[in-house]
C-alpha cells in the first residue's frame, strides 16, 4: 500500500477533478447545451421541465421543482409550509450553513440536537426532548450521501404534527430500506453545486415532494409568487433554475449511477486500508445505500495528517471545522461551546479523501498509503 510514497514516487490526487468527468461526457453536454442556445428558453423552459421529469422518476416522487440552489430549495420549502417568524425548526449543528440559516432568514429559530458519532446523522433519540408549542418542523440531514434514520424521525413528525423538510444536498441516489433521500418527509431538497455527485455548471437545485398543493405552491413561489403572470398572491421570491442548467443535469443524470457506484467502490477500497487502524471510516447501516459524497474518516492529530497530506500533493477537506451552534452569525441563540460534545469532537477528527469517481487505483493506493505512512503503520 505504501509503496508509491516510500520509494519517491509522487502524484497529484486532489479532492476533486471536475475536469475528468467533463471529458467523459463533453459531446453529449456541448450538445444539450447548443439545443437550449437555439431555443433561447433560458430561465425554466423545456429543459428545466423535461429535467424535472427524468430526476422525480429517478427519486421516486410525483414532483420535483427546479430552483437556484440547494440553498434556495430549502428557503423556498420553509416558505411553502408557513414557517413563519417565531416558530422553530429543529436541526443539526453538524452540517453546512444554508440548513440553519435558511430558517433564521424567515425569522424562524434553528433548535440543535446532537448527532450520532457513528454516522454523523441527526440522533432522533435527541429531538423529542426538544419539541415545543413552537416547533413546526424537523429538518434532518443526510450528510456526505447517508440516510438519516428516516423512519424514527418521520414517526416522531407525525405524532407531533411537524412538517419534514430532508436536506438532501448531499445524498442524490441514496436511499435507506429501499426508499430514496428526498421522497421521506413533506420536502426533498438537493443542491446541484458543481462539486455535488449530480453537478450542474454553476447553481442550481431542486425540491421533491409527493403532495398535490405543495408542489403547485412551490412553484409559484420559485417566480416570484406569481400565478398567473403578474398576478401575485403570495410573496415569493427569484428561484428560478436555468434552462441550461436543466440540460446539462438530464446529461449528467444518466450517469449518475455508475459514477455513485464507482465512489462506493472507492470507498470499499478505503476501508479495506484502514481497516483495523486508528482510522475510523463512517459506519455505513445495513439498510442505507451511502452515495459516498464524501468519504469523511475520524482520525487523530487532523490538521497535521491534512498537512502532510498537502505536503505530498494530496486533495483534503475539514467538513466541517466549527459547528453552526457557536458560529457568530448564531450567538444569540444562546447556545457554547460543550452543549453538543458529539458535534463538537466531530469537528475537530473529521477529514474528507478523494473519493470522486475517476480516481485511479494508483491514485487510491497513494492516498491510502500517505494516510498509513503518516501513522506509521506498514
């Protein structure tokens, strides 16, 4: 395993080469791409409606609405189901930005529960102690491409009549009990950031959803609120999807599975190296198909393995290096440091490896060879 950074052979891995994927299917993009320059239907438009139709199959439910971002899926489903200034929404610290500042965008108040050290994924045995006359909906996250336990949460939701707003930024494809992220709760919400496993060519997301009302709902707030045209009668806001991006998504559809299958062999590498040493991968349940959006392993003395990493032409990322409850932009809310210990340990042994789909095996075989070297393990 080691034999490539022991004897001087060096290579550069980075996290990401989106450049590599855009090789394998550059014709079939250019080609989307100049059918919507010909048709000038720019914003939504047929691309963004054929799209919509190919990824709500793909998820398994009635809707998918296009909009601006995963960031803007979740603010646009808040918007949907009411939640207004002073209710709460409970969530996790351990995810990025947009889950809680979403809610505190519509004056709502994020309430944090701890996750499980195993997954990374919101415990469920923490939210019931945390509902109040307040609370109008959950948001669990399914981070770095696993289910969240889905089916305690849902329960939970359904005794005490809470919306299910999934962030499935990170977990198109995955699903747990056979049943796929984004067709679980009220709302499905997916980023299309580039470096996501289904990537569009700048922003782009989207909401899935079984009910009727609210997928019509969603799309009239995504233009403005309008319906019919000038005519508004609710305040929605600009989260339109681009025609291009529509198509460059339906291209990137097709391939999706075989690329996810290819990071879960990735993965299965990863954990062959490390198994048995103080590198601990994700527990990855039984009933989950993880989309390994990124392949995040504990492990002690983390910023000096990243820099040794760096130091040898290796790709890392912290993901995420301080939790959302003691970020500034959430001080008063009044929660410090100690309140969520799992979080808080997470934070500081998290790292994220290359796992993207075009790695080499001698690729693999470095990264996994500069991680044991660092540890001294042969």
């Amino acid at each position: 395993m080691q034999e490539a950074i022991q004897t001087g052979v060096s290579m550069q891995v980075p996290l990401l080469d989106l450049k590599a994927q855009y090789a394998t299917i550059r014709d079939e993009v250019m080609q989307a791409i100049s059918g919507v320059c010909e048709s000038q239907a720019l914003a939504l438009g047929p691309a963004v409606a054929d799209f919509e139709e190919k990824i709500a199959a793909y998820c398994r439910c009635k809707y998918a609405v296009g909009v601006s971002s995963g960031t803007d899926a979740l603010l646009v489903s808040l918007m949907a189901l009411d939640i207004e200034p002073g209710d709460e929404v409970i969530t996790t610290p351990f995810t990025f930005f947009s889950t809680a500042g979403c809610i505190v965008r519509l004056g709502a108040k994020p309430v944090f529960v701890d996750v499980e050290p195993d997954t990374y994924n919101i415990d469920p045995a923490c939210i019931e102690e945390k509902i109040t006359e307040k609370t109008k909906a959950i948001i669990p996250v399914h981070l770095f491409g696993q289910a969240a336990k889905m089916e305690a949460i849902t329960e939970i939701a359904k005794r005490y009549n809470l919306a299910v707003i999934e962030d499935a930024a990170q977990a198109i494809g995955a699903s747990r009990d056979g049943i796929m992220c984004g067709s679980f709760g009220d709302c499905g919400c997916f980023s299309f950031y580039p470096t996501k496993n289904l990537g569009a060519f700048g922003d782009g997301g989207l909401v899935t959803t079984n009910n009727d009302a609210l997928a019509q709902k969603l799309k009239i707030l995504r233009d403005h609120g309008q319906n019919p045209r000038y005519f508004y009668g609710m305040i929605g806001g600009n989260f339109r999807l681009d025609g291009i991006q529509g198509a460059v998504l339906a291209v990137k559809l097709g391939h999706l599975d075989s690329w996810n299958e290819k990071r879960k062999q990735n993965a299965a590498f990863y954990d062959d190296a490390f198994s048995g040493t103080v590198v601990q991968p994700p527990k990855i349940e039984a009933n989950n198909v993880c989309i390994y959006h990124q392949y995040t392993v504990t492990v002690p003395d983390r910023d000096r393995l990243q820099k040794f990493l760096a130091e040898n032409n290796i790709g890392s990322a912290i993901f995420y290096p301080k939790p959302l409850h003691i970020q500034e932009c959430f001080g008063d809310l009044g929660y410090g440091p100690g309140d969520f210990p799992v979080t808080e340990r997470l934070c500081s042994e998290v790292l994220s490896l290359p796992v993207y789909p075009e790695l080499s095996r001698e690729q693999l075989e470095y990264v996994a060879g500069a991680v044991l070297k660092f540890y001294g393990i042969n």
